[in-house]
C-alpha cells in the first residue's frame, strides 16, 4: 500500500472549513466538490495514457490522451457520493460505478447492500470514494470486491484517514496489488466509537443532514 498524503495550503484551508462544526451543510458539500477535485489532481498522477497525434490551427503534434480501458470511478454510498461530483469534474470520461457499503455500528463490520459494477475489472484503474477512512472495515471491504472483479490497480481517495484504518488496509491487502491511498490528512486516532479525531463528524450527515 502507498500514502500520499496531500500537502497543499488550499487544501489545508478548505478541510479546516470542513472540520468547523458551525458550517452548514450546502457549504460543506461545496467545500467537499472542491477538496476533492484538489485531492483527484494528485490521485490521477498516474492515470494510464497513450500518444495521440493531433493537427493544432498552426502545425501537427503529438498529445496524449486517456488510454482504454477509461479508469472506473466508485463512489462508496451514502458519503462517497458527495465526492463524485469533484472526482468526475477532473475525469469527465471516467465510467461510475457504486458500492453500497455500511457499517453495522455495533461491530463496526462493512457489508455489501448495493453494487452497480462491471463484471470485469481486469486492467481498470479504479478509484475508490469514501470520505473517512476510519476503522478500515468498509474500505477493505470495498478493495475486495473490485479484486473479486479482476481490479489490480485501486486507489482510494479520502478526505481524512485514521491511523487505524491505514493499518488494516496495509495488513489486509499487503503487497497483493498497487494499492494507493490519496487523503488530506492523518488524524490521531480512532474514538471508543470508531469516530476519527479530530476528524469532521460524521460525513454522511455534514453532507445531507441526518436521517431518523
Ligand atoms: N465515518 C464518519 O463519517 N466519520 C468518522 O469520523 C468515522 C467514520
């Protein structure tokens, strides 16, 4: 597993805007669209391209162009969905899939209740939404089922990780494939109910309030 933890003054600045409890909801999703697109600008380093030969008004030149098969953006439902907007804002040509994963909060243990994917992920770069990456559990959850699918090349793009949940996903997956994890920070740690610290709160109501 690779970190990449992005180190950039905006980013900074935005991700304090978002840890604020005193900021609203239409503010925080805005804030995550962007954030998000900064942190897709450093996941993307490594995108797959190939040459491309292409006639300017002035004279014939060689490009590149995102090579096939086009990389697969999978939003890990509720929260990720927040992050799609700002994913795809950088990779409009980006396929999207889903995953409905959740976490039982007695167990803290993620389970499978939606998937929107295609069969085969062989040869895909794929990159993974989730917010938090908190215990780990619906991450490596979610890295597992696109390795079922033939994924090999996976990136995760989280605005804040745990220290506990880069563990489990370094013990989990190992060297088994490229995995890379993209974030604007590492908190503390974990709280006795598997809340980052200092963390945000709980992304998927910052994002679209709470749900009784
Ligand atoms: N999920 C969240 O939304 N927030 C946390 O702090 C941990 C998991």
């Amino acid at each position: 597993m690779r970190l990449h933890v992005a180190d950039h003054p905006l980013i900074a600045h935005k991700l304090t805007v978002l840890r604020d409890v005193t900021t609203p909801s239409p503010v925080f999703r805005q804030l995550t669209e962007e954030l998000v697109t900064l942190l897709a600008y450093e996941a993307t380093r490594e995108i797959r391209t190939e040459q491309v030969e292409i006639d300017t008004p002035i004279a014939r030149t060689t490009g590149v162009a995102l090579a096939e098969p086009r990389p697969i953006v999978v939003p890990i439902l509720r929260a990720g969905l927040g992050m799609l907007e700002g994913m795809t804002r950088l990779l409009p040509t980006a396929e999207v899939g889903f995953l409905g994963l959740q976490r039982n909060e007695e167990t803290l243990q993620a389970f499978t209740y939606a998937n929107r994917l295609p069969d085969s992920l062989s040869g895909r770069q794929c990159y993974v939404l989730d917010p938090m990456l908190a215990t780990g559990g619906t991450l490596v959850a979610a890295i597992e089922y696109l390795f079922e699918r033939g994924a090999q090349d996976v990136t995760a793009v989280c605005l804040l990780a745990a220290p506990e949940g880069l563990r489990l996903v370094q013990d989990s997956i190992g060297d088994r494939a490229d995995v890379q994890i993209v974030t604007a920070s590492v908190d503390e740690r974990l709280n006795e109910k598997g809340y980052i610290i200092p963390g945000l709160g709980d992304a998927g109501d910052r994002l679209y309030g709470v749900v009784d």
